[in-house]
C-alpha cells in the first residue's frame, strides 16, 4: 500500500516509531492545533495505523511539538517543543492498555527551541541540537552532562550516532558539519569540502560491516549523497540519487537501505551495497516538504509526515527480505541432499571402483577364500612351535 493518512484531528507536524516486543509496534504522532502526542498501533498486514489513538497526551495552548527522539527500548521518548522546552514521556502497558505520562527533567527545560534530537542505538547517550547552535550530550538516564558547547554551530540541521555510539555527526545551517566523540565530548574533525558544496543531512552505515557516514551535499545546483570513511573521515565517492534537494535523511536499523526525502514530497531509497535506488515514491506528499523520515524496525515499510498531508505509512517495493524459518529450512534441505548423496556412494561404492579388469591381471580374491588361508596358516604355525 503506499501511503496511508493517520486518522484524527490536528495538523500533524512529526512522528515516530516506538519499537515493541513480538513486532507489536506503535507510532507516536506529533499534532498542533490541537497541541498534542498520539500513540497509535500498527498493522503490518494493513499497513495502516489503528482508527483512534490508544494513547493521548495534551501539550496544552500553543505548546506545539517539533520533533521526537524515542529510546531504543520502547520505553521514553523525547518532545522538543515550539516553546523552548524539551519534555521527557514514559510509556506503559501493552497493546490497547497504553498510557503515556510525563517526567520532570530539569535539564532539559529551558534549553530552546531544539532542532535535533538522538538517542545512541545503545540508548547510553542522548544528544539535543539547537536553533542557537548549542550541542549537548548526555548520559542516559543518569542525565550526567559530557558535553554542553554553545557554539558547535551557527544553527543545527541534523545529526546522527554511529553504530557503536561512539561518534555524534552534526551538520550545520551554514554547511558544515562536524565529528564529536561522545565518551567526553572532544571535537574529532570537520568534514572536508568544497567552496560550493553545503552539507546538509548525515546518517551512518549502520549494518556493522562499512565503516560509512552518507551525507546529502548541496554541490551548487546539484544534489548528491556523499560518502565519507569514518576510519580516516576521508570522502569515498559521491552519487546523484533522489536529484533533487533533500529536506531529511533515515537508514534502517539493519543498515541495508538509505532512504532521502524531498521538499516536494518524493521519497526515494536506496540499497547501501550497490548504491542504487531500488523504490521511488514520488509526489507522495503532493508537494509538500517531508518533516519526518524512518524506517519501521521489522518491516520494508516508512513513515513520512509533512504539515498538509499528515503521517503516512509506505510499504517499499523492494527485494523480500529471507525469514528467519526460510534459512532455517535451506540449511536442513541442504543437510539432507547431503546426507541422500552420501547414503547413494556408499551403497554404490562397489559398481563404482569396480573398474574393468585385463586378461593378465589377477581378479580379486574372494573374501572367503582368505579367511580360510589365513586360518589355516595360523593352525600350521601352531603345530610347528609344538615340534620344537
């Protein structure tokens, strides 16, 4: 199915996966106007969002949502606000029996308006980018401070961890962009570029086995993905995808697919091995810029969300990916072929060495008639050491 909008009053203005045991996932829906945090549950089979929210949590006046950063666990999220605050949701329950409550936490009340929010994929670190262009890092949940620097940027854009949380990308309005190490906050390097090139969104590899950091870079009229080696933080190589500025990037948990929002409602993704666009959803959002980007945790599907047309869910037009029971089923159909082509040589074993014999050669000699000489041997030796 490819696109469907989430029910509900309010302009929808980001939303969120939250990830939950046996694939029961939800998705937590930022609306204004109204102001207010919707938790829905998900149908994979549908893909669809359920008919009425099973969850809802009233901002209040004017207090409007602008992004959503979820833990890891499924458990918190994160709520930047249009007021300058950031509030702190725990989730409970299960299935229709969910409640999202509010938590106190004063460190992150009063910051301003924040433009990028991120948990680590270990959930150990959470990170906020401001308008201002103050980075913060934290230990989570302690909240222990590692890295507060006002001036990291002129404005932020975007950010993303890497796979082992050790590193934080950040990009900047300006077109820069910077490597943090989040252990203690130390500046690591600023991406290289040219004089013409802006970079505007980061997402690393996330599949554990290339050590990548995509970014989308305006290069005057063009815009490409750029890949950067985070080993040596040296450019790889560059590629013209979605061909068209991107307004937000996503990867997947599983690292395979690269997906790129347009500001004019494309959505274009890409498979990371070869570099290739394997789905075009275009004018998915007739038009209007695409604020929210992510992949499911367990199925080819996206969220995508934009001021005019709400929260849609898209299932991609991709290769199948190989259940867990269909490997399982190659490998024990494998075993028994080689167990049958074994059993098959060993009971075939005698026609199969049994090659043709030349007039001088000797046949083999029959089993039986060896037994009997070599008893008979033994019985002869016997009756020698009796003589002696």
């Amino acid at each position: 199915m490819d696109g469907v909008d989430a029910p509900g009053q309010g302009t929808v203005t980001c939303a969120a996966w939250i990830r939950r045991p046996e694939n029961a996932h939800l998705v937590v829906v930022g609306k204004s106007t109204p102001s207010s945090l919707e938790i829905f549950s998900w149908d994979p089979i549908t893909t669809s969002l359920s008919a009425s929210p099973k969850a809802k949590y009233e901002l209040g006046e004017g207090v409007d949502p602008v992004i959503i950063a979820v833990h890891p666990a499924g458990d918190e999220l994160v709520c930047s606000t249009s007021t300058g605050d950031c509030r702190l949701f725990e989730l409970y329950g299960r299935e229709d029996k969910v409640k999202l409550t509010s938590k106190e936490q004063l460190l992150l009340q009063g910051i301003g308006l924040q433009k990028c929010l991120a948990f680590s994929v270990d959930g150990t670190r959470f990170a906020t980018g401001g308008v201002d262009g103050c980075l913060r890092i934290f230990e989570w949940p302690n909240m222990r401070a590692i890295l507060e620097e006002p001036r990291a940027h002129k404005s932020f854009q975007d950010m993303d961890f890497s796979l082992d949380s050790e590193f934080l990308a950040s990009a900047s309005a300006d077109g820069s962009a910077r490597i943090w190490n989040t252990s203690d906050g130390t500046p690591v390097t600023t991406l290289t570029r040219n004089s013409d090139e802006k970079i505007e969104l980061c997402r690393f590899s996330k599949d554990g086995t290339k050590p990548f950091l995509f970014c989308s870079v305006q290069r005057g009229n063009k815009p490409l993905t750029v890949v950067w080696d985070i080993s040596t933080w040296k450019k790889v190589g560059h590629k013209r995808l979605l061909r068209k500025p991107a307004s937000i990037m996503s990867i997947s948990l599983d690292g395979k697919y690269l997906a790129l929002g347009s500001k004019d409602g494309d959505v274009c993704v890409v498979e990371v091995n070869k570099m290739e666009v394997r789905h075009w959803s275009k004018r998915l959002h007739l038009g209007s810029k695409i604020t929210s980007l992510e992949f499911c945790p367990s199925e080819r599907v996206v969220l995508t969300t934009s001021n005019e047309w709400g929260v849609m869910a898209t299932r991609l037009t991709v290769p199948a990916d190989w259940k867990d029971w269909q490997i399982y089923l190659l490998l024990l159909g494998l075993f028994l072929a080689s167990l049958v082509a074994f059993y098959f040589f060993f009971e075939n074993s005698d026609s199969f060495w049994n090659f043709p014999i030349a007039e001088e050669q000797a046949a083999r000699p029959d089993i039986q008639t060896v037994v009997e000489e070599t008893q008979f041997s033994r019985n002869m030796m016997e009756l020698d050491y009796v003589e002696f």
